[in-house]
C-alpha cells in the first residue's frame, strides 16, 4: 500500500495502517442509540490525525438538518448516511463497505449507489464494497475480485466478467 509491504507488518503497524487509512462502514450502521448524528460522527474523529468537522461531513452526505437527531429518529437511509459521515470524517484513503445497500428498499439503494458514487469521484479515495447482489457490483465497480471460501478467486472489470463465456463469477452469484 503506498510503496508498504503490509503482508509482512506486524500488529502495530498494521493497527496504525488501519488508524490512519482505513474507514469502515458497517452493514447495520452501528450506531450509538445514545449519541446524536453529531456525536457518532465525532465519536472517530478524536482518534483520527487530521479529521473533517462532524457537521461537514453530515452535510456531504447530506444530512445537515439532522446534525442533532438521534438513530432512532433518522430512517434506514439517513442511519446509513450517518455511517457513511462517521466513516469519511476520518479522511480515510480506503473505504471499506460491508453490503451498504442491504437493508434499503429499491428506490433508497438505487440513490445511494448513485451518492457513493458521487462521492468516491469527488473525494478520490478507494471504495471496496463487499456485496453478495451481482447487479449491484456490476452498475458500481471498476473491477471486481470474486471470493469463494475465504480466497480471492478472480479479479475483472464488469464489462470482462459479463463477457467472459460461462464466467465462474456469474454461476457464483445463482
């Protein structure tokens, strides 16, 4: 990563690794049902070396308005969005996102994928999105990699593995 070799890093370094260019958006938000949008977002941004406002990064997701409103207060989309805030405030180069669109209705997913989007252009930092739904990988990724029982099978663009006659990604996915 960036010229490291982090296969041969040892637990400190790569805790610092993950510290400093990893942020994490989790399936079911986890969100603290005490703490406001505000403060689940600042909750990371105390460890982070050179954070965005909370506030900042609620209004790139735009969600602004909701700064003081608690998660049960916020619909499945705007919980998402909050996680997404409290992910990107910490300025990570990569962002990992454990199925983003699982708990959302057609309509919701369809305007989050387009708001990723959007925002990985914008923020030019690394998106890898891990999903089970093939559609949703093949309107989203530059490349894909496809993984059976814990290893990395294959990595493609959509356009090679929609291609590619009798693809092992496509019968992985029915």
């Amino acid at each position: 990563y960036h010229g490291e070799d982090l296969t041969t890093a040892d637990d400190q370094a790569l805790t610092a690794f993950r510290r400093e260019h990893v942020g994490f958006v989790f399936q079911f938000y986890n969100l603290i049902p005490s703490l406001s949008a505000r403060e689940n977002v600042q909750i990371v941004t105390e460890t982070a070396p050179a954070p965005m406002d909370p506030a900042a990064a609620l209004e790139l997701v735009g969600l602004g308005d909701r700064l003081d409103h608690f998660p049960a207060q916020l619909s499945g989309g705007q919980r998402q969005r909050v996680a997404l805030a409290r992910a990107l405030a910490r300025r990570p180069r990569l962002l990992l996102l454990d199925e983003p669109m699982g708990a959302l209705d057609k309509k919701l997913r369809e305007n989050t994928q387009a708001e990723l989007m959007r925002l990985q252009r914008r923020l030019g930092m690394t998106f890898v999105i891990v999903t089970h739904d093939q559609e949703e990988a093949m309107m989203m990724a530059d490349r894909i990699g496809v993984m059976n029982a814990g290893r990395l099978q294959q990595v493609a663009t959509p356009r090679q593995l929609y291609e590619a006659p009798n693809s092992r990604w496509i019968a992985e996915f029915v």
